[in-house]
C-alpha cells in the first residue's frame, strides 16, 4: 500500500489544477447520486453498533442521513473551490551571482490519518488530499468499516474517472489494532502522521509514530477579563465561546477574572451560562461572590478543584478563576493551556499588546470569541486539524498546511567558486 | 534542564532584536579575547584524543586553531547581520467580519542539538538559537567535552551581560550515551531535534525520538546530463561538484549520462575528474567506452557494483551510469536520490522544465553545480542544518526555517454566529 500510496502521490501531484478539482466534482455527484451500497453499508454498520450497545452519542455520529451526505459533497465543492496551493512560487529572486532560485510549493507526500468513527471525515480528508496532490492512506474506526469501504471506494472511482490514480487514497480494511502500531513504524511510507481522535489515540501514536506527527483537536481554551473589560461584551463573549459548540476544541475551558471586575463580571456572566445549562466550577472568590446572590442558580455554581484548571470540559461546564494582574493570568494560562486558543478581553491598549507578545498558543484572542479557530472561519477553507504541534506550521492544518516546498535552481552552467 | 530552557528560551524571544544581536557581538568577542581556558580545554581533549588514537581525521576536526576561533567569531557576527526573523507578520489581513487576523512570526520553541566532534559546531548552533529566539539543549561528543564546556560558559556569560537568560543555551557535559535515549523522550521538553552526525546516530534518533526531527546531511547527489548538454561546461559542473569539497553532503555521488553523449563526454569528464585524484565507478557501457581509451589512466577506472549508486561517497569518487532517456534518469533519482540536491544539465527547454517538475528534491538544479544547497549560497545565511526530511521546511535550516508563527486574531468583542 505505501509503496503504491508514494507512486499514485507523484502522479496526483502532476496532474493540472483542473483535473484535482474535477475528481472533486466526480465525487460530490457520486455522494449525491442515489447510492444503496453506501445506504446499506452505513445501516450495517449501525446495526452492529447498537448489537455492540454503542452510545446514542456514537451511534449518532455513526450515521450517515441525506443531510449529512449533502454536507460531504458540498464540501467537496468547497475544496474544489480553494485556490490550488500546488506550484506557487514563493521567495524567487536571483543571486548576485546570476542564480535564480525560487521555492516551488509540492504536497508533503503520503499521509497516514487515523481517525475516529465519523465516516464524514473520510471524505473530508479524502478530498484535501486530492486538492493538494498528496496520498493518504487512511485507518478509520471499526464501527464505520463497511460505511468507509464503499466511500474510499466512490472517492477512487471519481478518481479513476478523471484519469487520475485510485492508489492516492486507500483504506486499510482489516482492523487489527496491532496494525495502527505497525503502520506508525513505516516512515520509509509515511511523510506525516495526523490522528484526528482522543488523547487515548494521540497517546498510542506519540508511544509508536517514528514519522512527524500533526497532534490537534486538544484544546484547552482560556479567556482573561481584564480590569478594563467591557462587562456586558465580555459576558457575550464567554457565553458564545463556552455554548456555541460546547463539545469542539475551541470551546472556552477557563474564565480568568481581573478582581477588579469580579463583582461587575461574575454575577452576569454566571447568570447568563447558567441560564443555558453550563455549571461553572468556581475558584473561592469567584465561588464566595455568586453565594452571595441567591437568586442565582446556586446548584450551577460548584467549587473548583485542582482538576478542573487544564481540563478540556467539551461540554457544558467551565472553571472560574480570579486573578490580581495580567501577569498572573498569562502565568495560568503558559501552565495550563495546550496552546490551541486563548484570549484577552481588554480595552487597555499595553495589555493586549504584551498579551499578544506572551502568551503563546497557535490562536491568541483580543476581545473575540475562542470559536474563531478553524480553517473556514481564517478563510483558509477546509483543515484537516487545528495542530497544536510546534512545527513550521501551527492552528488551521488547511491546504496551504498539507503542503511543503523544494528549491529551484536555475543556472547558466555555474559552478561553485 | 527542560524546565530552564522553556523559561529562558520565552524571556529570550521577548527580548528586542538590539539585544540578541549584542549578545553575538559579546559572544564573538569573547572568541577573539585571549582565552587560556579554552586553550587549556582544547589541548586537554586533544591529549586524551590523541591517546585513545583517535585518527588524524578526527584530531583535526577536534582541534581549535587561532583561524578555526577566527571563523567562529566571523560567523556570529554574520548572524548577528540577517535581518531577526522574529515578529515578522505574515498572511496579515482583515476578514469580511472585521476580524483582524495575522501569522506572527515566533521561535520553534526548545530545541535538542545532538552533534558529533567539531567544537566550531557548539558556536554555531549557540548562535543561531540567539538570533532566533530559540533555547536549546546540545549534546556534543565527548572527545571534546571540555572545549564545549568552555564554549557554552563563554555563550551563556554574552548572555547575562546582555540581560539575556544564560540558561537559554544548555550543554549536557554528562556524557552517558544512556542519557540520549532519555533526551530522545522528553517530548514535553524539546519541540523539535536536530541530530547532526553520520547514519549511526540517525538511526539511533529514528528509534528513539518522540519529537519532530529534522534529518540532513546526507545527501546521494545526482546529476544528469542530457542529450543536449553542452559537454566542456558538463565537464566543469561534474568535476566542480564533485572536487570543490568532496566530504561534503551536496557533493555529486552519480552521474547519469544520456546514451547520446556518452562518446562526447565521458571520456573528457573521467580525464578531468581522474587528474584531479577521482576514482570512477561506472557500468558496463560507461567503462567499456573509457577502456577504449587507453592513454586515459585506466585505474583510476572501477566497474560500479550495485553498492556504488545509492552511496553517499564523502570522497574523491563517484558512480557513473548512461541511461537511455529522460525518463529513465528521473527514475533512477526516484529510486536513489535521499532528495538532497539533483541537477539536469540541459540545453532542452522542455526536459528542463520535466526534470523540475517530476525529481522531488530539496535542491533541483539545473545547469548548476549541486554544491550551491547552502543556507549561505542560497543567501540565507548560516543553517542548523540542511534539511531532507519532508516537513514544511526543506533544505537549508536557516534562521527562518527555526522559526514558526501564531496567529494574532484581534476582534472588535466579536462573537461567532
């Protein structure tokens, strides 16, 4: 499969813009045509996973309705949309020497994602990979074996269709577990690695992976209040970037609270999270100044302990801590955050900038919800991770990011002197 | 050590570019400054290298002579030079929202240098980590564990005396090869790790290593010349890329000949390349076409087993093979090349433009000697090191390839809908 995945690689990679992006057409019409064998696949998968007694949570993800296949091919239009990242030339310029040397933008090479049970990722990674001209070789989840067999399937169909190689993407079929640990050891195969799955998943892959690893989706999100803080913006703020989408990695994790707006933040931003089902678990103050008011939902309002500061909640629930400087929260915050997402919330003007100049995560925030971190929303379209790895190329993993360069040397028969 | 280096490397980052620039400056005086310390530390190494009966090779790259400091000097000061690379927005623009969004430039983080003899190598990469930003963590060989002692506490004494934090540059003097291992674990500690040395310690980092690594310096260095090549200025690439510094990475390895231009050129190429010391390993037609010849010196003329392509020569000797068109030459290079630095000579505008497109190299040439791949010819300056691994950067490790970025969101109390 690598040997073949590399091959297939090179020749997607030549292949002209218009031909990437006519694959990427082929397959959205074949994900909207009728398609029993996708149908019937995707319901023998879910009648597996609930003999398996699957949560309704996974059995949800699991299944693929007409929605959400309209989704798939829509975002394969999407990627077909992007400007193509192949061949750009960047940094070209000729040496005193009369050298010209430029950098040509080329895929990384073959990728090895190994993800979860969503089968809409398949196509999601799929069509990425065609737009950039890398392979992919792909493990999914078990539970969703029968649904991705027949989408890889449909996905080198619209490939073979636009005279391009099959072998660009392909899905290990046999579920072994032991082969996730033989596949991490193959980086004579594998350019890089991206798992899109828990910390169990990224834990097993940090153990075994000898090839670069694009580690994402783990995030650890902080928002400080600043003593000059608009109040009410600021509660706008917290409430969007905590329920907006309370179970992806960009969805707040921590309030960090100047004391100076304790009493004029808390009280407001605890009724408004409560009031749609977040629980808060609140440091002493913060905790002291919400049992103080009564008519606030108490039973929201828990103690934090220690575990609750560095903890992705993905869900309906955050901690609250009061600080006395902006040094202390960017103490917190270099501590505990997995430098995916944080923010300030400010109107002093020194602060955002020396927030800006220190904190150091793949996103930092000046008064704007955490929830912007993603590919579509920088406009770099589709991603196939937010990284919070520090390689050269950090946040949304979009087109741009699935790509490296080499170097062009053009001469006039020069040798070195 | 970890610990330290994460702290100090943040407080170096922070620090204005006057200030990392002065530190080199301080460090470069401190080079030039009588320094018996290091005298007595360089001849302490020698004595027990000489004693172990290390080989004159070796002795001589150990050895710290009044020009080899000289150099050191020179080059933090040339470092000191290159515009900082730290800050430098990228991709700045505002979205249809408002959002402003921009790519900050920012150090790597916490790198891990684990290098083999040369001394001038601890200056270098103490350098280069000034300038950027980055702290790190070196691991020398310890036949010249003393003189790096000494290095390091000059590096770290321009530190403090700049407000710098010395502990921004590390040695581990504990030279248990045991403690590698344990450096190649520490994925909490060391964002990427660059091992400079031969085969036997890559292999040892592709074992061990949790992190991104970036591997370089080996480099199997072909070129190819083409049915219209012009044959003398043929003759002056081939023999400068392979005689202007044959230990060398991007020292030419394989020469590829077009059948057409076998007459023309071989025998002229070998007459050059053979008087200046070089052995020739070649195939069948390429040696009978030379023992044809015989005024030419005929020993200095060694039919090419399958070992010799392939092989990284690092000496006065190369592989010879005549191939029957384009095609076959860029296959060989697939099969081959560590996709170092590749060249075509050529006087065809269509195969020039074939070669760049399909031979995925870091350096693709064309009518160039392959010894140009050079952080300093390429006018980057100096490099940590040349990169073949296929991460988003490639080739030469210069000051901006140490580096990476976050992104700067800066709303106006924005919130996602």
């Amino acid at each position: 499969m690598g040997a073949r995945a590399r091959t297939a690689g090179r020749q997607l990679s030549l292949l002209p813009t218009a031909t990437r992006n006519a694959a990427l057409e082929g397959m959205a019409q074949a994900l909207e045509a009728p398609n029993a064998a996708l149908r019937a696949a995707n319901e023998a998968d879910l009648a597996d996973a609930r003999a398996a007694a699957l949560t309704p949570a996974l059995l949800d993800r699991l299944t693929l309705t007409p929605k959400r296949i309209a989704g798939m091919a829509a975002g394969c239009r999407e990627v077909a949309a992007i400007p193509d990242p192949l061949n750009e030339l960047m940094d070209a310029r000729t040496l005193p020497n009369g050298l010209r040397i430029a950098k040509r933008r080329v895929p990384l090479g073959v990728l090895g994602v190994i993800f979860e049970s969503r089968p809409n990722v398949t196509a999601e990674i799929g069509a990425l990979c065609v737009k950039t001209g890398n392979a992919v070789i792909m493990r999914g989840g078990k539970e969703s074996l029968r649904t991705n067999t027949v989408l890889v399937e449909l996905i080198r169909g619209a490939l073979v269709e636009c005279g391009a190689p099959a072998d660009a993407v392909q899905l290990i079929t046999d579920t072994d577990r032991a082969l996730v640990a033989e596949l991490l050891a193959m980086d004579d195969v594998l350019d890089l690695v991206i798992p899109r799955g828990g910390s169990g998943l990224q834990a097993m892959v940090r153990e075994h992976a000898r090839m670069p690893v694009i580690y994402g989706g783990i995030g650890v999100c902080h928002l400080f209040v600043d003593a000059t803080a608009d109040v009410a913006k600021s509660v706008e703020i917290v409430h969007n970037a905590k329920t907006q989408a309370p179970s992806v990695c960009n969805a707040l994790d921590t309030i960090l609270v100047h004391r100076a707006v304790l009493d004029a933040f808390v009280p407001l931003a605890a009724a408004r999270l409560a009031a749609d089902g977040v629980t808060l678990y609140c440091d002493p103050p913060s905790l002291a100044t919400l049992r103080a008011r009564p008519k606030l939902p108490q039973d929201r309002f828990q103690p934090a302990g220690p575990e609750h500061f560095g903890l992705e909640f993905l869900s309906l629930a955050l901690s609250v801590k009061v600080v006395d400087s902006l040094d202390e929260a960017i103490a917190h915050i270099a501590r505990y955050s997995t430098n995916h997402s944080d923010g300030i919330l400010t109107n002093d003007y020194a602060n955002a900038t020396t927030f800006c100049d220190r904190v150091d995560s793949a996103a930092v925030y000046v008064n704007a919800s955490t929830r912007f971190t993603d590919g579509g929303q920088f406009g770099l379209g589709a991603e196939v991770a937010i990284s919070t790895q520090r390689l050269h190329a950090r946040g949304p993993m979009a087109t741009q990011e699935l790509t490296t360069y080499k170097w062009i040397v053009q001469g006039d028969w020069h040798v070195r002197s």
